[in-house]
C-alpha cells in the first residue's frame, strides 16, 4: 500500500496529544495530514517522487527519527524531512541536520514556526520534483525528441510531421522565424531518412554574394569566367546521394531561381560554361524566414518555383508559442554547457521559471541557448526588453539570498500567477491554491498584491 499523493505531510509522533495538536495545526492552514503513531514501514510506502514532506519526533520507540531519516533518504535523498526535538536532544538533531534532515524544531515550538518550515519545505520539494521531471523528460525521449526538445502540442505536431516525412524521396519547406531551428529539422530529416549515409550539405544563399551564388551552387567548368582556372563541383552535384539543405532562400534573384525550378523538376545539374547534363539523386530542403506567397505575390519571387517546394512545408513554431518548452530547453541547453565547461549543473530558481516563461524570445531558441551558456557560467542573464511581450527591466538573476528568501519570491510568483487568470473571487483564487480565504487575504497584503494585478473584478477584502 502506497500514501496517497494528495497527502502533503506525513506526521509522526508516539505523543497522541501532541500528535493531535500538531495535525490540527497543520489542517487549519489547508494542508492533507497524515498523521501516524510510528515510523516503521514508512518508507516502503513512499513513492520515491511523493510530493509530500515528513515531520517525525526523534525519541520514539521502535524506529527513531534518525532512523527512518536515514531510510527514507536512501530511498529519496531529496526528499525534505523536519525532525522534532527535545531541549537535551539538540546535538543530536545537529547531528540529523548533517546527515541531511532540513530542519529541526525544538520543543517547545510555536505554531508559525511549523507551517513555515512545512511550507518553505513543501515549496523546495516542488521545485525538485519539478526539475526531476524536465531532466528525465530529456533523458528519456528517442532520437528525435532529444534534438527537437518540447511537449507543447505543436512540436508534437512537427515531430510527427518530420517522422512521416523523413523516409520519402519528397524535397521539403521549412519555415520559421529566424533562430527557431531550421537546420536542425533539416539535419533530422536527413538523418531519419535512407539517405543518412550520403553527404548532408548545408548552404545559407542569404550569406552568398550574387557574383558567386551560381558558381557556389552549380558549379563551374573553366574558363567559365575572368578567374575560373579550373573546374569547381558545385553544392548541388556535392550533395549527389544525399541531401542538400538551402536557407534563406528568399534571398535568391529571379535567375538564380529558374535554374533552381529545372534542377527541381529534372534533376540534373549544369555546371556554368559547360554543356553536360549531371543526373543527380538528391534531396532537396529549403527553408525560408518570409512568406513566399506573399513574396510571389510582389514579384520577389517565382510563384511557380513556390508551388514546386510548397508541396510538403513544415512549420517550425516560435518560441513564443511553445509555452513551458521554453523552460525544458533552457535547461537542456544549460546542462549541456555545464558539461562542456566542466562546471556543475544550476537549477532555475521560481523567480527565474516565471520570468523565461514570460519573456517572447524574438531571437527563438538560439537567443535562449545564449541565455542558458551565460546561466551556466553563473553570469548575469539578462533577456533582451525590446521583446513586445516583456516589460522594462524584465532580467533572469541568479537569485540571491537563503531559502526563506527564495520561499517567497516562489509563493508570490504563484499567487499572481492565479490572479492573472482573472478568476472573479477570493473564494476562486484560495480553492485553485489550496489556501483559506483568510491567509489568501494576508498573503495579498503581505506580498503587495491585488486583484487588479490579475485583471479580476473582486476586492481582496470580499471574503464571502
């Protein structure tokens, strides 16, 4: 038999009167009780991600509480435990607080010294599980899903998309916003496909001079211009048996284009000053950051070479539009540098989750794997203001201060979290957070707060 995950702290305590206290305590203020005469046997019926905390005596008879700390932490090292203690005892719970218990209480106690160290406890072991869980979502995906890191139903969407797509002979669109990965789903789909063992060839024709652009890409025979001393194989025919990803190739002028559509629709290649037809077996990728219709539309482009590459587009979305993808990759990607570097890994803090999650990345996911290198090495990651969606001033900070500090930088996080969803009561507000009305209202004022920061229409006072 397993603890119900809905139980938030498990009460142990061979005094029934002040077991008795002590859960009433804890009740009044909204949290699930446990409470137990005993320590034995606990821990086989803790899940190792229970997301609850243990308050427990130390003298006991039977299992004592530096016992079942060292039990329940070789089960869970994380998991929060809050011994109590006698005057005499406070060596020994030193002791404990070595060994990893996260607080002690000394008897007598009063009452807020238990619900804040619950809470602040209760908070630490949320943010645990939290992080456990994006590192073992990253950890356990397949291929694909590592590369393309996100659970919003968009990506899901692409990964599915890349997935059908990748083992056909049929040449690709991709579009996305500047930074959102392009080449990445390119590569993907080279390397998911039968053409993995071929060349993959990458060009950006945005980066290409117009006087080179034809030479780069088709090659040239010599003597096929003033300087053309000798033959060139160009992109095209290097890619021969594999793929050839083309960004940015709204950037390419209308000539350029034409002999693009005929190496799409025959393909074969001509190199520039000769006269030979190179049959090739390739796959071609475009990407694009523009709308090429609209594009056709003005002329800029071929609308019949857009028709051609039109027929199997992908979407890659921005960032923006991924919603907590932004904190999975953010700590990929600081993981990863953090090995690179040989530092060790750091753990985004509340205030830090709230504020990536706010934030519009104009830059996608290349602007956040910059933020996430700073983060690593433990600089200041400051995000870029001019995002419309973030307001001055709007920075990720390694937060500084102790626990309790971080405690409640999290709580009001929280609390206006819940009243930017515009609920239409205190009573609303209290029940989503699993708090009385009455410590809502205290929590308001302690934090500042109001419903006008929510945008909802009751008054903090209306307890009704």
């Amino acid at each position: 038999m397993t603890i119900d995950n809905r139980i938030q702290v498990v009460l142990i305590d061979d005094d029934p009167h002040l077991r008795q206290a002590l859960s009433q305590t804890l009740d009044l203020a909204g949290l699930k009780i446990l409470p137990l005469a005993e320590a034995k046997g606990l821990a086989a019926q803790l899940e190792r991600d229970w997301p609850g905390v243990v308050v427990s005596d130390i003298r006991m008879p039977g299992m004592d509480g530096l016992e079942l700390l060292t039990e329940l932490h070789a089960q869970d090292p994380e998991l929060p435990v809050l011994l109590i203690t006698g005057h005499g005892d406070v060596p020994l719970a030193v002791q404990a607080m070595r060994a990893g218990a996260y607080d002690f209480l000394e008897k007598p106690f009063a009452s807020d010294a238990l619900l804040d160290s619950v809470r602040r406890a209760l908070a630490l072991r949320r943010l645990v599980l939290d992080n456990r869980s994006l590192r073992l979502a990253l950890s356990d995906r397949n291929e694909l899903s590592t590369r393309l890191v996100g659970h919003s139903p968009s990506m899901l969407r692409l990964r599915e998309q890349i997935g059908a797509l990748a083992a056909t002979k049929a040449d690709v669109l991709i579009l996305g916003e500047t930074g959102a990965g392009k080449e990445v789903v390119a590569r993907a789909l080279h390397d998911l496909s039968n053409r993995r063992n071929g060349p993959f060839v990458a060009i950006n024709a945005g980066a290409l001079a117009e006087s080179v652009v034809e030479s780069e890409l088709f090659g040239h025979e010599p003597g096929a211009f003033t300087g053309a001393q000798k033959r060139r194989i160009g992109k095209f025919e290097f890619a021969n048996g594999g793929t050839l990803f083309l960004d940015e190739i709204e950037s390419m002028s209308l000539d350029v284009q034409v002999k693009l559509l005929r190496l799409l629709q025959e393909r074969v290649v001509e190199r520039l000053g000769g006269n030979q037809l190179i049959p090739l077996d390739i796959r071609i990728i475009a990407a694009t950051k523009e709308d090429l219709r609209q594009a056709a539309d003005q002329g800029r482009f071929r609308a019949d070479l857009y028709y051609r590459l039109n027929v199997a587009p992908l979407r890659i979305p921005p960032l923006r539009e991924r919603g907590e993808d932004a904190l999975m990759l953010f700590q990929h990607f600081a993981d990863e540098a953090s090995a690179r570097h040989g530092l060790p890994p750091h753990e985004l803090q509340p205030g830090q989750r709230a504020l990536l999650l706010r934030h519009a990345w104009p830059g996608n996911v290349r602007e956040l794997q910059n933020a996430a290198e700073r983060f690593a090495l433990g600089l200041e990651l400051a995000l870029d203001n001019n995002s419309p969606d973030s307001s001055a001033g709007n920075r990720v900070e390694v937060v500084s201060g102790g626990l309790s500090e971080q405690v409640e930088n999290f709580e009001k996080t929280l609390i206006a979290a819940e009243l930017a969803r515009s609920h239409s009561s205190v009573r609303s507000v209290a029940e989503a957070l699993g708090i009385p009305r009455k410590t809502l209202h205290d929590k308001l004022r302690k934090h500042g707060l109001s419903f006008a920061d929510g945008g909802a229409s009751a008054h903090p006072d209306d307890l009704d």
